[in-house]
C-alpha cells in the first residue's frame, strides 16, 4: 500500500512537471521522483516507471536546449527498455528513444548518428503500426528525417520526407487544430530548405502558408508559433537584404512575444525572445538596436537569477559578439571576459562545460582581430581540449570541426602553415564523419577554402586550385549558382589569386570578373567597397603580369 501511494505521489509529481514544461524546476521534481521510484524498486533496478522519468528528464533538457545532457538520460532510458523488452524486440518506448536521440543529434550537429537512429525508430514504427500507417509518431520521424536531410543540404531528399508527412496530416482530421499545427510546423520547414537555396518566393509561399495554418489552429489567437513564424518571415527579407521590411516583421514578432510572455508572466521567455531578435538585428548591422535588446534581456536574467547565472553569462557573450561584428574588440574582449568569470564561479573549480569553452573559442577569435594571435592559439587550443573533454577525446563534433577551423586560420595569421595544415585537413576529416565526404555544408566549404588560402602560402598552387575549387562549387551549391554572397564572391577572388600566383593569368581572369560583379551588387555593405577594390586591384596586377608575360 504504501509504495502504491508513493506511485500515486510520482504521478501526481509527473503531472505538475509537464505542467511546468521545460526548466529548472520541471528538472527538479524529475529527478526526485526518478530518486523515489529507485527507493522502491531498488538502485540497479531496470524498471518501465524509471526508463520514462529518464526519457521525460531528457526532454526536459532537450527543451532547455541542453542536448548533451539530454542524450545522456535518453541513453540510459534506451538501454533500460531494451533490457526489459528484449533487444531484437519492436516496441513503442524503443522506437521512442531512437527517436529522441536521433532528434538530439540533429540539433548538435552529428547528422549521420542521427540518421541512423531515426531510420531504426521509423523503421519499428512502421512495424508496430503498419507500413501504410499515417500514425503521428511515423509522421514525427519523418519530419526529423526531413530536417536531417536539410541540414546536410539534401533538399530533394528533405523535401520527399516533408511532403511525405504532408500527406500523412492531410489523411488525418483536418479539423483538429493538432493537425494544424503540425501541418504548419512542417510547411515552416520546408520554408527553411527554399531559404537555405536562395529560393526566396518558395520560401515566403511557404512561410505565409505555415502563418495562416497556425492562425487558424489557434483560433487567430496571440502564440508562440505565431510569433516564431514572423521572425521566419523576417529572415527570409533579411536573406535577401530587405533590412527595412525584415525588420517590420521583426518588431511585429517582439509585440506578440512581449504581450504573450506579460500575460503568461514568464520574464525568462521574454529574455529569450529579446536575445534571438537581438542576433537578428545584429545580422543586418542594426548594433544599436541589438544592444538595446541583448541589455534588456540581461536586466531580466540578473533580476531572475542573479548575478552568477549561465543565462547571464551567455548574455554577456551575445553583447560581446555585437561589439566584435561593429570591431569594438577591447569592448568585446571586456564582455567575453566576464561572462568567463560568471562560469568560473558557477563550476566552482568543477570541469569546464559548454559554455564556457564557447567563451574561450569568442576569446581566440577576439585575440586574434586585435592581432595577438599567440594569445589566440591558447584560447583555440583551450577551447577544443575542453570540447574534447566535454564531448569525448575521439569524438566528431561540429563545434569541434569549427574550432579547428579557427585554429587553422589563427596558424596561418603567424605565418605557421604546416600546422594550420594539420588543423584544417582534421577539422575537415570531421566534417567528413559528422555529414559525410559528399554532403555540402557552409562549414564544409569554410575550411576547403582556409586550406587552400594556406596552400597558396605554401606556393602549392595545385592543392591550392584544388581546394579552393571545392569550396567555389560547395558554396555554389549551398547558395545557388546566381547568388549574391560574400562568401562566392570571396573564393572567386581567392580562386583567382591562386592562379595568378601560379602564373596562370588568362585563368584567374574571369574569376575576377565574376567576384567584381558580385561585388559590385554588395557595395552597400560596411566593407563592400573596400572588398571591391581590393578585386579590382587584384584584376589589374594580374593583367599587368599578364601584358609582362609577352614583353
């Protein structure tokens, strides 16, 4: 009778926990009451109650976007129903926890763990409840492949699985607002492929889509979704460098969030809205504007928390970040700093985590802006060991893949290529094993392009026309073959370089034709018109060298 009430107890705990959704306390209660069920059912006990309280934690975290912790109680739940249904048996909560995990590597960026994990949920799913079923849990997978595919620029392959989970809601009630919403969540997903190409009309249609879907499913009532899909649409015209009309939708998107958090009295919600719209404004060069808002969420973080807080700390680091994109450094550096102490209080001399080593990383790339790249390296060097510590020695992780980026290029600003070399062919094999060799990713392409830019250094010109080739095709691929990018613009003129360097002057012409043009419709960015002269520049010593060639 008694472990009957302390049962009861757990539930009714449970409930209050999902009441609360994701947060600090919902992860209090779960842990008490995974801590109550081990009393009953013993401390090594494998346990249904107990695998459900791990995987209800792991959403907690996930929700909390603290996907490594995450991962970790998912783990644990999956290896307890296996050992309570069998291993090589199909069920419901096995599915469920391939699922979560697949979904979690999505969101760390370890795309083919993810796949692999979500083709063995579906896979289950569709035993356990037909292959023609258009059940909402195969609908769910689906749409994680989806994004998957997504991410790892596969659009052809994304959208099947979109459309795919289209039909699937469009065989349901299409008068639950339920369906609605989902039906909008993967319309606002496809409207991110379209982005992602460039393909910007698709991409509103599909937005506007998605917008309406979600107004009729609440009833054309004030919600998060809503307010999430204005900023999407804002995106979209910021995509495209309609700063004036993204931001419209931008303030649209605040409004709702402000009036829906003040009547939910949820600050912290708040805080978090004004630190995404403030990276929004910092994108379009608005600094004043992001730093009005980053100052606004900081005041409701501390007021909340306190001082010594993680949201404080990573607060400080967006304001940093925004003195770093206007080259503020040393005021940037100030931020940075701070926000490393607040971590340092809150470990209490424990192992470094996440944030912190992302503090490092912002202090290496900072140091090495303000030219003290000595100082850079052992911020880089820090930052990636304590990765490695976080996420495992062997592990491929992308914010890994990116450090060693960083550090590469930190290697080549001292002039030592060999090892700027050996960072960037490691952060490169990483990538490999995270979205595989074919996939094209921008960070892909990013460090394709430092390794030939460090090749051309090394006078290796062939390796250097090699790389930077692929880099020129992947962003072409990302973007589109008509896009207007810096990036583009800026390997076409590095590909160019190269073959002048190489005494290849009729080569390199037209890859500086094509990075002026491009430059050309930038020049009303901050540093567009320096960028274009400097290709020009660059066009006219090589046909300068060219005339000479033949004297």
């Amino acid at each position: 009778g008694g472990e009957a009430l302390v049962i009861d107890a757990v539930g009714a705990l449970c409930k209050l926990a999902n009441n609360l959704a994701y947060g600090p306390k919902a992860e209090d209660i779960y842990l008490k009451s995974i801590d109550l069920c081990r009393e009953i059912y013993g401390q090594s006990s494998n346990h249904v109650d107990i695998a459900v309280l791990l995987s209800n934690l792991g959403n907690c975290y996930a929700g909390m976007n603290q996907h490594q912790k995450a991962i970790d109680f998912y783990k644990n739940a999956l290896t307890m129903v296996e050992e309570v249904y069998g291993r090589r048996t199909d069920h419901i909560l096995i599915a469920q926890q391939l699922r979560n995990l697949g979904r979690c590597y999505n969101n760390t960026g370890e795309f083919i763990s993810a796949e692999n994990l979500l083709t063995k949920s579906l896979a289950m799913y569709r035993r356990l409840y037909g292959e023609q079923s258009s059940h909402h849990d195969i609908a769910s997978v689906v749409t994680d492949m989806g994004i998957n595919h997504r991410e790892r620029s596969q659009y052809d392959k994304a959208q099947i699985c979109f459309d795919q989970v289209l039909a699937m809601y469009k065989d349901n009630n299409s008068l639950d607002p339920v369906v609605n919403l989902n039906t909008g969540n993967v319309l606002c997903h496809i409207g991110h492929g379209y982005r992602a190409q460039s393909n910007f009309e698709e991409a509103r249609d599909s937005y506007m889509r998605a917008l309406e879907t979600y107004r009729t499913a609440y009833n054309g009532e004030k919600h998060e979704n809503v307010a999430i899909m204005l900023l999407s649409i804002g995106d979209n015209l910021n995509s495209q460098r309609k700063y004036n009309a993204a931001s419209e939708y931008y303030s649209q998107s605040l409004d709702m969030y402000r009036q829906i958090y003040a009547e939910m009295d949820s600050p912290k919600s708040l805080a978090t809205a004004l630190n995404v719209l403030g990276e929004k404004y910092e994108s379009m060069e608005m600094y004043g504007k992001a730093e009005e808002l980053f100052v606004e969420a900081l005041k409701i973080y501390k007021a909340v928390y306190g001082e010594n807080n993680e949201s404080v700390a990573l607060t400080l680091i967006k304001i940093g970040h925004n003195f770093h994109s206007k080259k503020d450094y040393e005021t940037a550096s100030q931020y940075y700093h701070n926000a490393k102490g607040i971590y340092q209080n809150i470990r209490e001399g424990g192992p470094l985590e996440v944030g912190e080593a992302g503090t490092l990383h912002h202090l290496g790339l900072n140091c090495s802006y303000r030219g003290e790249h000595h100082l850079s390296e052992q911020y880089m060097c820090e930052a990636i060991e304590t990765y490695r510590g976080i996420y495992g020695h062997n592990a491929n992780h992308s914010v890994i893949a990116v450090a060693l980026n960083d550090l590469g290029y930190v290697h080549m600003k001292q002039g030592n290529h060999t090892e700027a070399t050996v960072a960037l062919k490691k952060g490169l094999e990483m990538r490999f094993a995270i979205h595989g060799e074919h996939t094209n990713h921008l960070e892909t392409a990013r460090l394709f392009y430092n390794l030939g830019d460090n090749y051309i250094d090394l006078n290796e010109y062939e390796l250097a026309e090699n790389s930077l080739l692929k880099a020129l095709a992947m962003y072409k691929a990302i973007y589109g073959e008509e896009s207007v990018e810096h990036d583009v613009a800026k390997a076409l003129n590095t590909v160019a370089v190269n073959y002048t360097e190489w005494g290849y002057y009729e080569k390199a012409e037209p890859y500086y034709q094509e990075a002026i043009r491009i430059r050309r419709k930038l020049h009303d960015e901050e540093d567009g018109n320096e960028l274009l002269a400097q290709a020009i520049s660059n066009l006219k010593l090589n046909q300068q060298r060219h005339s000479k060639k033949y004297c």
